[in-house]
C-alpha cells in the first residue's frame, strides 16, 4: 500500500515506474501480431518476425540501384537468417544479458562501405575542429552516464543495450565502426568505474551509519530508522554488484579483443583507458591480472602505443601508495623499461627517462648512507649530487647548452635544482675549509647551471627547440612561478655581491652572474630595507667595468645598470646616481686619452698600450652608449672627429675606429629616438645633416683595407636604412618627410657591389 502512495504521489516526476507498475498488474499482454514473410508463409515465433521486420526494413530503406554499393562481399545478396542473428546472450560468470540490437542485420547491409580500412571518419581527422569533436564525443559518454547514475542505469535496459550495441560494433571489420565504439566503450567503463567509486564511498557510509545506529538501539526492538538504513546499505550492495556486471562486460566483450587490434589507434585508446582505470579505481585494477596488458604492450611497435604505455605507468608510479604493489610488474619488465630510453621515438625515449626516474626513488631510501658524503654538514646530500650532476655535464660532451640539461630534469628534480643556497655556498667555499673544492672548470659548469635553473624558474618556459610555442601557465604554475621569483631575490641580493668580488677577474663567470638581476623583484630592495646590498652589487659592478674590456662582460654591466635603473621602482635615485658616477669617470678617462692623442703630431700614436687603453675605454663607453642615453656627454662630436680622420688618412688603427664606429651610430640613434612631433625645425634640420654626413663615412668605409671595418660599415648602413624609411607613426608628416633617407644609385650600387664581392664568393677564393 505505501509503496503505491508513493507511486501516485511522484507520478509527474516518475511516470516510468508509474506505468510499469500498472502494466505489470494487468492479465493481458499485448504483443505484435503474426507477419507473413516474402514466401506468404505465417510467422508467429518471436524469433522469426524480428527477422521479417529487418529483411523488409533492408529492402525499403535505400534505393535498390544503391544498394550492392553499401555492402562488403561477404554480405553482398545475402538472406539473413536467425542463425545468424541471436536474439539473446548471457555472460556465464556475470549473469549479464546482451540483447542484440534488432538493427544489427541492418547495420551490416545498409551502412557498410566497400573500403572497410577507409581512414576518413571523425576521429582519425585532424584540426581542431575535429579534435573538439572527439572531446565532445567523449565528454557526451560521461555525461549520459553521470545523469543516468541515480536510477536509469540500473533499469536492465539502457545499459545493456548500449554495451551489446558497442561490443557488436567493436567486432566489425570496418575499421570507422571498431574505432568509435571501442572508444565509446572504453570511455563508458572509466565512467562507469568513477560511479563504482561514488556508490562504494556511500556505501560504507550508510555501513557506518547503520552500525552507529545499531549501538544505539542495542537491547531494543528494531525501528524505522534502522530498517532504512539496512535497506539503503542493501540498494547500494545490490547496484554495485550491477555497476561490477557492467564493468566486467564491457572488459571482456570489448577491452580484452581490441587491445590488440591491427589499428594502432585503438590499441593505444584501450592502454590509456586501462591506466586510467588502475590509478582511479586501484582496489579492483591494480593487479598483475589487469597489469599485464600494460606490460606486455610496452613491446608494441607502433611507438604510440607504447608512449600511453609508459604515461600510464608514469602515473601509477607516482603514488607513493601504490608503489608496494607493483613489485611483481617492476621485475618483470624492469628491463625492458630499462631499455626504452634508447628507444627510435624521441619521446618515448624521454618518457622512458622520466618513469625511470620515478622507479629510482623506490630505492632512494636504501641509498641514502651511500650516497652520504664523508664531511656531512647541512648540504652533504646536496653537495655530493650537484657534484656529480656537473661531473656528468663536463664528461658527457654531449653539448656546451646547460639550459637542455636542466630542462629535461626540471620535472623530477626541480626541488632540487631550485637549492640555489647549496650551489652558492659550495662556490663560495675556501680551499681551506675544504679540501674537495671545485675546480675552476667545475665552477664555471655550476655557474651556468645556476643560470640555468633561474632562468628556468622566473621565465618558465623551456628552451628553445623544447617547445612549439610558449607554455601558457596555469594559476597554480604562476603562484609558483612569483614564489621562485621572490626566493631569487632574496637570496640573491644578499650573495650575488660576493660572487661578484670572488670571480671579478674572469669574464666568463662575470658574464654569467650578471645576468641574474633581471630576475628580481626589484620591490624587494625597498620593502626589505636592503638597499645596503644594493649598494655593495653596484660597487661591484662598477670594479667589474674598470677591470674588464670584454664586450659580453661590458654589455652584461650595461644591461644590470638598466635593469636596476627604472623609474617606477623606489631605487631608481640611487642606480641613478651611481650610474652618472660611472660614466663621468669613463667619459673622463675617454676625454683625457683624446687629447693626449690629438696633442701627438699629426694626431697618430704608434703606442701599442696607448692604443689598447683607447680601444678599451671606446668599448665602454659603447656597451653603455648601446642601453642608455649619453647625448648630454657630447660623445658624438669626439667620436666624429676619429671617423673623419680616419677617412682623410686611414692611418688609425682598426681597434679605435670599430668601437668609435659604433659610439657614432649609437649616438645618432639616440638622437633620432628624441625627436619629438613638436620639435623645431632647425632641430631636424641639423639632424638630418649629420645622417647624411655619417652615411656618406659609413660608404666609405665599404672600402676600407680592413675586412672587421667594412663588414661593421655595411651592417651600419643596412640597419640605418631600415630605421629610416620605417618611422614612428607617432611622429608627423612633415618630420618623417625631413627624416626619411631613401638610397640613391650610387649607394646601391656600392651596396651590391659589396654583396657581390664580400658574400657570395666563389668556394675557390673563399678556400683562399
């Protein structure tokens, strides 16, 4: 009585259960009549009209000129008969019935092309139009089976159709049928498995509830309460059971015969779902039963396949919990996993590092006392593996690119990479503290990897060549991102000034540590009230420039100077003035070389030291020239003076016109880059002139005795036009049509000539 109270009452929400109910309570049933086939003979069994209903449907269903085109030889005239088609199946050990899909023989006639491996079907389509397609496709299998959850799918209906429909169709010879409906089946049991999880999750909170409840009641007669609970923990075992038949049905009915499958695609599908499986749902999967199949795929030939072979294992491998149960598979195909790294397929062979870097953790614990260096300290295991990670880097040989090392071991070690403190305290040891110190190879290998791994922290993006295009970075990838950045800074800050003064006199580790500042929160110099760290890396800096001549060292110090010297930052005074300091005292040092060598007689020196200082000091004051403007210096008039010489007597010596080359056209640049919409015409008047008149040097010099100042002129003058004719937009028309320099034949004609006589040379001559 109350359960049809509550039929009446939820007839609007559920008027399924309504009507089944009522057509079960009547005597009569209702069934097709008897149909007569093509030989008029009656046919009342239930097993004979499917068959009369098909073999009509077939003949009506598309023209008949048509229909020899829609099916392959071997159905080609053929009379379907019930032998061929069973109308029902049951899985011994399941229970499971398979109703066949009364379609099925038309499947088979009308839908069949003749090209059974044709290739043109969405899923095998490329772009992504198609690639949304196949997404789409997979998210509606999911979806159905999560709204079906509650009640649907339990109805011994849907899902037995479905399932019959898709193990059918994975057994067709036409390569489209058997691709999507493994597909479909594969991504129809990992939903079913993640309901199998939910309902195992209620059901033992309704186990809990009901054993609560039972204490509570101890000594009394049952009540409602807990005959509702025993009948919700009954429902839940009763539709696991269902959800396991399902799961077993399509494992063996699908699963179990296109793992193997001649199509590389559906056997790579089948591996990936089967992952997926273990890591999700690892009580019923994680076993040598269901592990194998991994295992022995790993051996496929299609290098596909055995990629989402090694991904999956990736992903079981990285449970920590789920480590101990793989055992038995880790010695079973530990060698050949071992062997995969040397594989054909560039990634795969990663994908084999990495799994294999995983595997090595289980033993990292075992290896600990070994790997433990004699002297200990805080950074022992640190210390002893950086050693060997830059022993392997200098003995490898196998590139000068540190960036590509640290790259590929970024995922599995980026912990350990990011122990920027350990790096630097082994750098900064003494001798004498340590009897093990690096040698001065191995320091400048831990200085570029200390490059290496900031630059692979504050930008992270990998190298070039490792990736199509730019990462796009999650939310939780930046906040990490921001949270190295700031770990850089503060340690940084406080060490970079003394690796500075440690290594100032080699320009190779200069070069290298001056490039980290441009990977600081400059913010943090102000809010941490370390302005006396700034102040001891710009001294250092400024040591560092005295010292050196070498352009990578000199435009590394430019380019720190310009980091530090923005002004929306709270420093910028204070990198401000120390820079102004800088360049008076190099412009100071270039002044008095000038006129020490315009006092000589006819103004050329043959002192070879005198010539060194004078390159020297050009070489500085361009690297800074190149990234800030020292127009107010009237550097343009000093270096002018050299190239006019120059053309007049070619008697300077090609190690003061090259830099002073350089300071001319940097000088000139700056100049065009201040023109302003409003500025006077007097002001691009002059301006004008001196581009014409360093034109006509940098022509020239096309003909210089030496090869350095010609190819340096040519690139000049081809840079220089390009600038010219593309002005800012911002700028009018009347400016750009002052500015706007256009060659004329004569320089054309120089300028291929150069070409033809500089660039494209015979093999002969250029043996020569």
């Amino acid at each position: 009585m109350l359960m049809e109270l509550s039929l009446a009452r939820n007839v609007k929400g559920n008027k399924k259960r309504f009507y089944k109910y009522i057509n079960n309570k009547r005597k009569t049933k209702e069934n097709m009549g008897p149909l007569l086939n093509e030989a008029g003979a009656l046919m009342t069994k239930d097993t004979e009209e499917p068959e009369v209903l098909s073999a009509f449907f077939a003949t009506v269903f598309i023209c008949e000129t048509d229909f020899q085109k829609y099916q392959v030889p071997e159905t080609r005239g053929k009379v379907w008969s019930k032998d061929y088609l069973p109308s029902m199946e049951e899985d011994q050990e399941t229970g499971l019935q398979y109703k066949k899909f009364m379609a099925y023989p038309w499947i088979l006639t009308v839908t069949w092309p003749v090209d059974m491996d044709n290739e043109d079907y969405p899923l095998i389509r490329t772009g992504p139009y198609w690639k949304k397609f196949k997404a789409n496709f997979c998210e509606f299998i999911a979806v159905l089976v999560q709204q079906c959850q509650c009640s649907i799918l339990y109805d011994s209906y849907l899902m037995d159709t479905i399932i019959s429909l898709l193990t059918g169709l994975a057994d067709s010879m036409v390569r489209a049928f058997r691709h999507t409906s493994t597909l479909a089946a594969m991504k129809l049991l990992t939903a079913v498995v993640s309901v199998h999880l939910n309902l195992d999750v209620n059901k033992h909170n309704a186990q809990r509830l009901y054993e609560v409840e039972k204490k509570r009641i101890s000594g009394r007669k049952t009540n409602y309460r807990l005959d509702q609970l025993e009948k919700k923990r009954k429902e839940y075992e009763h539709k696991l059971l269902e959800i396991q038949n399902m799961m077993n049905a399509i494992f063996k009915g699908t699963f179990l015969n296109r793992y193997r499958d001649v199509i590389p695609e559906i056997r790579a599908t089948c591996i990936e779902e089967i992952g997926s499986w273990i890591k999700t749902y690892p009580d019923a999967f994680l076993n040598d039963s269901y592990l194998k199949y991994i295992g022995w795929m790993l051996y496929d030939k299609q290098a596909e396949v055995r990629l989402k072979c090694l991904l999956g294992l990736q992903g079981i491998y990285s449970r920590k919990e789920l480590v101990s149960r793989m055992d038995l598979f880790t010695s079973r195909f530990k060698d050949r996993i071992v062997s995969m790294p040397l594989d054909k397929d560039h990634e795969v062979a990663v994908q084999a590092m990495k799994l294999l870097m995983l595997m090595s953790q289980l033993l990292s614990h075992e290896g600990d006392e070994e790997v433990q260096p004699k002297g200990g300290g805080k950074f022992g295991a640190s210390t002893d593996q950086l050693k060997r990670l830059i022993c392997f880097f200098l003995e490898s040989e196998l590139h000068k690119h540190v960036a590509y090392l640290i790259d590929s071991l970024w995922d599995w070690a980026g912990k350990f990479l990011k122990d920027w403190e350990c790096m630097t305290t082994l750098l900064l040891k003494n001798a004498e503290e340590d009897g093990e110190a690096l040698s001065d190879a191995h320091e400048s290998a831990l200085i570029e990897i200390i490059l290496a791994t900031v630059r692979e922290a504050a930008e992270g993006h990998p190298p070039v060549g490792r990736g199509a295009a730019k990462k796009i970075l999650s939310v939780k990838e930046k906040k990490i991102q921001l949270e190295d950045c700031t770990k850089i800074t503060e340690h940084f800050i406080m060490v970079l000034p003394q690796l500075l003064a440690k290594y100032s006199t080699d320009a190779q580790k200069v070069a290298n540590l001056l490039q980290i500042p441009q990977y600081y929160d400059l913010d943090v110099y102000s809010t941490g009230h370390l302005e006396k760290h700034l102040d001891a890396l710009l001294r250092e800096v400024k040591d560092i420039v005295a010292k050196h001549s070498d352009m990578s060292v000199l435009e590394a110090s430019s380019r720190t100077y310009y980091i530090l010297c923005s002004e929306e930052i709270a420093i910028y005074s204070q990198v401000d003035c120390a820079r102004t300091q800088l360049i008076d005292e190099l412009m100071g040092q270039l002044n008095q070389l000038l006129d020490g060598f315009w006092q000589k007689e006819e103004g050329f020196c043959t002192d070879a030291g005198e010539i060194s200082r004078m390159n020297s000091a050009l070489r500085r004051v361009a690297a800074f020239h190149n990234a800030h403007d020292l127009t107010k210096w009237n550097l343009y008039d000093k270096t002018l003076r050299l190239l006019v010489f120059e053309m007049e007597h070619r008697s300077l010596p090609v190690l003061m016109v090259l830099p002073a080359l350089q300071c001319t056209y940097f000088s000139l640049l700056w100049q065009l880059a201040a023109v302003l919409e409003n500025s006077p015409k007097e002001t691009l008047f002059a301006l004008r002139r001196e581009l014409r008149r360093f034109s006509q040097i940098c022509m020239c010099f096309l003909h210089h005795k030496e090869k350095d100042v010609r190819e340096k002129a040519f690139m000049i003058l081809c840079d220089w036009l390009l600038i010219l004719s593309h002005q800012d937009s911002n700028n009018n028309e009347e400016t750009v049509g002052l500015l706007e320099y256009l060659p004329n034949t004569s320089l054309q004609e120089k300028l291929l000539l150069f070409i033809q006589e500089h660039v494209f040379l015979e093999e002969e001559e250029e043996s020569k």
